[in-house]
C-alpha cells in the first residue's frame, strides 16, 4: 500500500468521521429513549423516587386556594400528565449528534427545579444522571458496530 500525502490522510479522516454521523444518531436515538423511560419513571406514581421522601416544605403546612395540579392530601405527588410529556428527539447539526429529553408541560420547570413552596424534583436530571453509564454503553456498541461493518 502507498503512503499517503498529509492531505490525503486528512481527507480519508475526514471521511471515516462523517460516514459515523449516522451511527452515532441511531445509538444516540436508543439513548435518549433509554433516559426518557428513566424520566417517565421518575414522574410515575408509585413507581416516583420523590414520593417517599420527606420534604421540610410549606405544602405540609397547607396552602391558601388550593395547590394548581397538585394533590393537597400528597404535597410531593407529580401529577401523571406530566409523565405523559415528556418526549425525546436526537438533533444532528453537521459533525454534532444531540439527544435531547424534555416536556413541554408548563408545570415542568416548577416541578423540577422547586419553588418557594415546594422542594425540586429533578426527574430529568435525575434521569440523565442515573442512564450516563447506559448511554455511554449503547453510544459506544453503535459506534462499534459501524467500525466492525466498515472493516468487514
């Protein structure tokens, strides 16, 4: 086999990259179902790591009105049609692969994060954080089934 050029080596690099892209979307598209479930999970009564928790928070003490989607008698309840928003979708922008697992629940953010009144429940972080060993397993058998098949 001959040498190659500098500029030729780059250029089959280059290539080798690009024909991952691929690859990395289909293991990124399992991963990001993977941490979803994980989400869903997270957000399922009965099955939530929230529920048995004790949170020193001002729900306990009551709230005047009544709480908006919450259960009065449960303060650390996450109403399921949360559960049931939250979504995935894998970006690919050039050479850069994104999984993304979000809701478009407009309580998410207050539920998540916390309020004055009600301690967070980081059921996508939490997801994220507890599937990184998973993701990193189902990215990298992707990835090498495509540099298996390559060199078949």
């Amino acid at each position: 086999m001959a040498d190659l050029t500098q500029d030729q080596l780059l250029q089959k690099l280059r290539q080798v990259s690009a024909s991952m892209i691929p690859a990395a979307a289909e293991g990124m598209e399992m991963a990001a179902l993977n941490v979803e479930g994980e989400a869903r999970k997270n957000c399922d009564p009965g099955n939530s790591p929230y529920e048995s928790m004790e949170f020193p928070t001002k729900w306990k003490g009551g709230y005047q009105g009544g709480a908006p989607y919450m259960d009065d008698r449960n303060p650390d309840f996450i109403p399921p049609h949360l559960r049931d928003s939250i979504t995935h979708e894998v970006q690919v922008s050039g050479s850069s692969v994104q999984g993304l697992v979000e809701t478009s629940d407009p309580i998410a953010e207050f539920v998540h994060n916390g309020t004055s009144k009600m301690q967070p429940r980081p059921f996508l972080e939490d997801a994220g954080a507890a599937k990184i060993e998973e993701t990193t397993a189902i990215l990298s058998a992707a990835l090498a089934r495509k540099i298996q098949g390559a060199g078949a």
